[in-house]
C-alpha cells in the first residue's frame, strides 16, 4: 500500500474527465435514431411500434443496473486517493462477477420476465409480438452490457476518461453499423435490430477486457482472500442495492410523467416527447460534471483530502452552473424554432411552445440535482442518496396531486419540483456528511 496522494484539483481535472463523457454521451441518442430510421424504412408500424416498445423496457431495465457503472468508479476512485493499487484489480474481477450474475439471472427469468413487462406497456397484438422478437435476442446481451458498465466504471474511476470516451463510441458505432446492415442489407427486420445490439456489447466487452487487461498490473488474477473479503463485499452490496433503489425511485418519476402526458392525448404526449430532448441534450453536459464529481470526490474521499474533496465539489458546482445558463438561454432564443424543426404538426408545435418556459428553467435545478448525485456517489453516501431521492420522489407525488386540476402544467410543475427537491435536499444534508466524513483529516 501505498501512501494517500493529494494531487491538485482544477478545472483541468474536471474537464479531463467530464469532457470525455460529454462527448461518449453525444453518441448514444444516435443509436434510437439509427435503430428507429432503418426500421421505420421497412414501412410497418408495428415494428417501429415493437422497437420503441423493447427500447423502453432495456432503457429501464439496464438503467436499474447502472449502480455497476457507478459503485465501480467510486469504489475504484477511492482505492486509488487511499493508495490501495492493489485493490484495483479486486474492484474489476468482483464486478464482473456480480455483472455476470445479474446478466444470467435475467436470461433465466426472460420468460416470465417479458410476460409481466409486456402485459404492462398493454401494446397492440402486432406491436406486442415484434418487441418480444426483439426482447428474447436483445436480452442475452445483459451480462456484455454490465461487464461494459463495470470496465467504464473502472477505467473513468482512474481518471483514463479517454479510453473509457472511444470504448463508448466504439459500442455505439458498431451498433449503427450493424443495425444498417442487417435491417437494411441483409433484410432481417426486427430481429436483426437486436442482433445488432447483442453484438456491439459483445464486442465491446472484448474490447474493454483488452484495455483493462494492460492496464491491470498483474492482469486479472487476483487473490481468493482479497477478492472475497468479507468487509469488502458486504460494503459494495450495501453501496448497490442502495445506489439501485435510488434508481428505481429515479425511474418511477420519468415512467409516470410519461403515463400522465399519454393519458393527457396524443397532442401533449407528442409536445412533452419533443420537450423531453431537450431536458436529454442538457442532461448531457450534466451528466458529464457528474462523472467528474463521481471520480474527483470518490480519489479525495480515498485519500481523506478535505481541502480536494471540497474544491471537487465547488469546481463541479460552478462549472455545472454556468453550463446551464449558457444551455437556458440557448432554449429560450432558439427553442421555438428547434420545436418548429423537430415536428411539422401545428398543433403539436402549438402545445410545446405553451411548455417551454419549464425547459428553460429545469437546468437551473438540474445542476445540482446531477451534481450532488455525482458528489454523494463519488463519496459513496449511497444511503442518504437513496433516502433523499425517495423523499424526492414523495414531493413529485405530492406536487403532482395538488396540482393535477392544471392538467399537463401542474405535471411539468411536479417534475421542476423533483429537480429542486434532489438538489436542495441533497444541498442542505452535504454540510452535515462533509463534517462528519473529514473530521479526523
């Protein structure tokens, strides 16, 4: 072991990493889009229908699992602020273990799994039978999928933002190029959709185990006594089964948004849709801080480096902050012409606009939502995380049945409210675990 490391933190540590994950994060809507032009151009609306359908339930499905990405990079980030190298490795090879057993458990359970998913999105006959096409191929790639969380987790975890950037877009390329070759080329519909999918994880994950390989000192053997510590798996169970109720919660405020816009009609679910690219463009650069908050804050936390830990923290917040700004105005002088591009219906168009000033509000609070996520993650206080987003998730409801007689209004002003209630609660409650995590430092 090694003695803790205190290097410097500024803002060229935070871009170092957060700029990277930016990027990798650019590339992923392409793939909805890629996935949904090529089967769209095979001119049947039940397969457009049933890949949307499947896209849902995956985007939930492995979201629920995102604790692998996330857990990682703490766990990593940490262990190397406290000079642990040689608990690296043991972060790795324990999460592909638990990546590979959630993975098999889902492809056991798939039945029964796609029978209660399916019964609950209530598709037509012809939409129902192409997403369990495409479910029962995509499903196998779960245990590539988590392996990869777990290798980005571990790589950005170290600060290697970059390998972690093209691994990322090296998925997401492979993906669109083998969605256009066997949909388009090789006229394999739906199924070849999923294939594409299962593909571009697998051999992504080959690729991640080449690049962590050089990177693992003494490759991936590790010791059966270190791997299986009991202190150490009892930690990173607790870390993740809070980190994915959290999640869950986090879930159940988009599912249910989503629900009360449909039931709403057609035109407000359409003008909520095109709105919520919007929210995805700023949870982007968002995202990205939150990464760097995650890595910064989980190497300052490892070496009980108060000074570092709190300049990660403020550095995270600022530059967050100014992001959102710069992104608010940009929506208030170019959203109504971005809503005009993005749907030719006037009544569509209509409705957005009427919405708007929520979009230019919501990345205001979104900075501290995501950045304190990042910050809680980083330091791995994932039980005040999760508590605090189930209380967030109270005030969402909460909000949304006082003012459910404004219609569509009172559930955009039910979602601002959630990002408040993550950032402040969140906000108010660092003092207290700041003090109480440094006070020997």
């Amino acid at each position: 072991m090694h003695a803790p490391v205190h290097p410097r933190v500024g803002s060229r540590e935070v871009f170092a990493i957060a700029g990277p994950a930016m990027v990798a994060n650019l590339t992923t809507p392409l793939i909805g889009v890629v996935s949904t032009t090529a089967i769209g151009r095979l001119d049947d609306a039940a397969l457009l229908g049933g890949v949307a359908m499947a896209s849902v339930i995956f985007d939930c499905l492995f979201w629920l699992f995102g604790f692998l990405r996330m857990s990682t990079l703490a766990f990593t980030a940490q262990a190397l602020g406290a000079g642990q190298t040689q608990e690296l490795n043991a972060i790795l090879v324990r999460g592909f273990i638990v990546a590979g057993l959630i993975g098999a458990a889902l492809i056991v359970l798939q039945l029964p799994l796609a029978a209660v998913l399916f019964d609950l999105m209530g598709g037509s006959e012809g939409v129902t039978h192409a997403a369990k096409t495409y479910f029962m191929i995509r499903i196998w790639s779960s245990p590539f999928a988590f392996a990869n969380y777990v290798i980005l987790g571990w790589l950005v975890g170290q600060a290697r933002a970059n390998p972690a950037l093209l691994l990322q877009v090296a998925i997401n390329l492979i993906n669109m190029v083998a969605t256009i070759l066997l949909v388009l080329v090789y006229d394999t519909g739906i199924a070849g959709a999923a294939v594409a999918a299962l593909l571009s994880e697998a051999v992504g994950f080959v690729l991640g185990a080449i690049v962590c390989h050089r990177y693992a000192g003494g490759g991936f053997a590790v010791a059966r006594a270190r791997l299986f510590d009991r202190e150490k798996l009892m930690r990173m169970l607790a870390v993740n089964s809070d980190i994915m109720i959290r999640t869950a919660a986090l879930i159940a405020v988009f599912l249910f948004f989503t629900a009360k816009g449909a039931r709403a009609g057609d035109v407000t679910l359409a003008a909520n849709s095109v709105l919520n690219n919007f929210l995805l463009v700023s949870a982007f650069f968002l995202d990205g801080l939150a990464n760097a908050a995650q890595q910064l804050c989980g190497r300052t936390f490892g070496g009980r480096d108060a000074k570092g830990f709190a300049d990660s923290t403020r550095l995270v917040l600022l530059w967050g902050l100014g992001f959102a700004l710069v992104v608010a105005v940009l929506f208030a002088l170019f959203g109504p012409n971005l809503i005009d591009f993005m749907t030719a219906s006037d009544d569509v168009r209509r409705a957005a606009r009427d919405f708007l000033p929520f979009i230019v509000l919501a990345p205001v609070p979104g900075v501290f939502a995501f950045g304190f996520d990042g910050i809680y993650v980083g330091a791995t206080w994932a039980r005040e995380m999760r508590n605090l987003m189930l209380a967030s998730l109270a005030i969402f409801l909460l909000t949304w049945l006082a003012l459910q007689a404004f219609g569509n209004v009172g559930l955009w002003c039910a979602l601002i409210a959630f990002y408040v209630a993550r950032g402040g609660l969140q906000g108010a409650r660092y003092p207290a675990l700041f003090r109480a995590t440094f006070a020997k430092s």
